[in-house]
C-alpha cells in the first residue's frame, strides 16, 4: 500500500451491531471452516470458507479442497489443492466453527512456489532429536484510513519520542486492536507468549512460542490471519513492512528466538555460544533468507541505529540489543535458555527463518 495514499477502508463505516443480529443466528447443525493459506511471495494471505455437515473433530476430518485460484496476479488462473494442516478454533464465527491453516499444493503434488512449510518439514525431521524450539516476535505498524500510521496526521507523528511498552493515550495508538487480538489468539488455540507496545506509538508486538519444529511457523502464520482479520472490523490495516516510513528511522522485525534441548538444560550456554559460531560463518545465507526479498527490505531496516544491527556485519553479544544475536541477560546469568537472531524482517516466512537456523546449527551446513 502506498503510504499517504488516502485510501478509505470503506468496510471502517459498516454497522457492526447490524451485522451481530445475523451473528447470533444458529447454524442448523452445520459448520463453517475457513481454509487459510499462504501463495504469494510476499506475507499476505488468502481465505476461502465452506461449509461442512459434521463438525471436524480432527485434522483428518477436514477434506482436502482443490479448486481454481490466482496464483498471483500476473499468472492464470490454476487448478491448485489445498491440504489442511493445523486446524484452530475460530474467533469470528466462534464455536464450533474453524481455522484451518494450509498449505498450497500442485496438482502435480509439489509444494506451490511459495509455499516453503515442506522444504522447512523435512529439516525439522532430520533435527527432531534435538528438540528446537522457537519463538518468534511480531512487530507491525497500524496503518489508518490516510495511509499514515494510525493516529498520525500529515506525515508527522503527534506523539514523539520512544514509547516501547508505553501507557497512556499521549504514547500509544490503537491498543484496541492489539487487545482484540490477543483475545482472538488464546480462543483459537494459538500459543502466543505475550504483546507490548512498540517504539512508535501506533507500532505493536505480539509474541508466538516456544513451538517446536514447524510448529512456530503454523502460529505466526495463523496468528498473522487473525492480525489482518481483526484489523478489517476495525477498519486499519496491519502493515509488516520492515520500513513502513520511508526514511523514518523506526522499524518492524520478527525476532526469532532458539534452543535446542542441550541448550536448555545446565551447561547449555556453551551449546548457545557453538551455534552463534556456526550462524557467524553464514551470515549472507541467512540475510538472504530472512526476508522475502533476499536481503532488500531488510537493508531498509538492519542500519545499526537505534536497536538494530548492520546488515553487512554479524555480530554478537550478551544483553546487546544492537547485535545480529543477543544473548538475553537471564540466559547469561542462569548459564542455560536460548538466544535471540533479531535479523528477521516483520514479513519474513518464517518456515525459511526456521529452516536456515536449523540447516546451520543442528545440520552443520556451511555452503
Ligand atoms: P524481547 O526481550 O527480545 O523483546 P520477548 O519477551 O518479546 O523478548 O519475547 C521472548 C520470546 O522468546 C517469545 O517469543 C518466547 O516464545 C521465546 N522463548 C522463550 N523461551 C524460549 C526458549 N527456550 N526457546 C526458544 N524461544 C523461547
Ligand atoms: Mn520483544
Ligand atoms: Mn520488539
Ligand atoms: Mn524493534
Ligand atoms: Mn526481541
């Protein structure tokens, strides 16, 4: 979207109380499950419901759904499948309605170009005895009906100043939706770990974790959908832009935080400081990965300032936020936990995020 634009999110003018009268209506016995999928290269997502006769108890009662969509818009309309792969209450349509997360097949099978979860799978088998765990951070910027951040006017933002984890309506903008969304997260069954307001004041964070595996990757993605769903009932949009202001010098990443199961346990911050040695020999690889854009969005954002690293530069340290990976300080002290690659962008995939930590520390791979 571009910024300033002066786009009108027309559906911000409906009557929500009008549409709860039809909300309350009962369902007859059926159920309404909607297929959330992700085929673009970029971290938007599509949605698609239908309607089934028995409610699914689990995954495998969920039919497969092959239909016709838009790749993208420059390609034809193709005959693709959907495989259902984690199945989540649904917040909107509530009980017993679902969320199915999916993923896009070929019809020949293989993975959609842009869907990586299968490519991420199969290293997450090869490494499942070391038991990784991840965490991962979310920042997003509002953006409101003039295309600004929400709650700016003109290009300037009327709240100046640093307001991380700020309180009050002179530091923060739109903690509604924030809080509608952490609701909606923890009724849909999505392990999320917390939120907090961000530096700016219409920029927040939600926080998804400890999952194991490809696990991490299905909340954020799902956690991502309701992010946009509950943002259109509030008629802004969530931006995960990692620049959204051009020149501006804050910022959005997704942190993603790790550990292996002998980094965990007593002793475990010498297996932490092995695997920064490994990630610091592959800084390029994982800058190429850490972003939809191999690395040019990120370069908007990784300038050193602020509490960002250099892209063109990997480094460490204990308790340093301005480093590629920090060491949190309780992991320092307690000698065991995880660590933290602040590298990511905010509409990184965080199936390729996951899978280059692994390939590097668990797999060893160096090229
Ligand atoms: P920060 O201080 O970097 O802002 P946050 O509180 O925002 O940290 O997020 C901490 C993240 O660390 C959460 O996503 C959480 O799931 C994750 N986390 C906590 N323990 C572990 C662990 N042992 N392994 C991997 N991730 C973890
Ligand atoms: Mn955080
Ligand atoms: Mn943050
Ligand atoms: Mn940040
Ligand atoms: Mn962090």
């Amino acid at each position: 979207m571009e910024l300033g634009s002066h786009v009108s999110f027309s559906s911000s003018r409906l009557n929500r109380r009008v549409k709860d009268q039809y909300m309350k209506l009962p369902q007859e016995g059926k159920v309404m499950v909607t297929y959330v999928w992700k085929n673009v290269p970029h971290e938007n997502l599509q949605c698609k419901t239908r309607t089934l006769d028995y409610e699914p108890k689990s995954i495998e009662e969920i039919p497969k759904w092959g239909l016709a969509f838009h790749l993208q818009h420059e390609d034809p309309l193709r005959d693709m499948y959907l495989i259902p792969v984690k199945m989540f209450k649904d917040p909107f349509f509530w009980d017993p309605n679902k969320l199915v997360l999916c993923e896009a097949m070929k019809s020949n099978g293989q993975p959609a170009d842009n869907n990586l979860r299968q490519s991420c799978k199969k290293v997450m088998e090869m490494a499942r005895d070391y038991h990784p765990w991840f965490g991962m951070e979310q920042e997003y910027f509002l953006i409101g009906a003039n295309g600004l951040p929400y709650g700016w006017q003109e290009d300037r933002c009327p709240i100046q100043g640093i307001h991380h984890c700020g309180v009050g309506a002179d530091k923060v903008h739109g903690r509604e939706i924030m809080e509608a969304h952490y609701k909606a997260c923890l009724y849909a069954g999505i392990k999320i770990w917390g939120t907090n307001a961000e530096i700016i004041s219409s920029q927040w964070e939600f926080q998804v974790g400890p999952c194991e595996g490809t696990d991490a990757g299905d909340h954020l993605v799902m956690a991502r959908f309701i992010l946009h769903r509950v943002c259109e009932d509030f008629g802004v949009v969530a931006s995960l832009d990692p620049k959204p202001v051009p020149g501006f010098w804050a910022d959005s990443g997704c942190h993603v935080n790790f550990s292996t199961e002998d980094m965990r346990k007593e002793g475990g911050l010498k297996h932490i400081e092995d695997a920064i040695e490994k990630l610091a020999k592959r800084h390029d690889h994982h800058i190429s990965k850490y972003d939809p854009t191999g690395g040019e969005g990120n370069a908007q954002r990784l300038i050193g300032v602020l509490v960002t690293s250099n892209i063109n530069k990997f480094s460490s340290g204990v308790d340093d936020r301005t480093a590629s990976i920090r060491i949190p300080i309780q992991v320092w002290q307690q000698g065991y936990g995880y660590l933290e690659d602040r590298r990511p962008s905010a509409d990184c995939d965080p199936y390729a995020v996951i899978e280059a930590v692994v390939r590097t520390t668990i797999l060893k791979e160096t090229t």
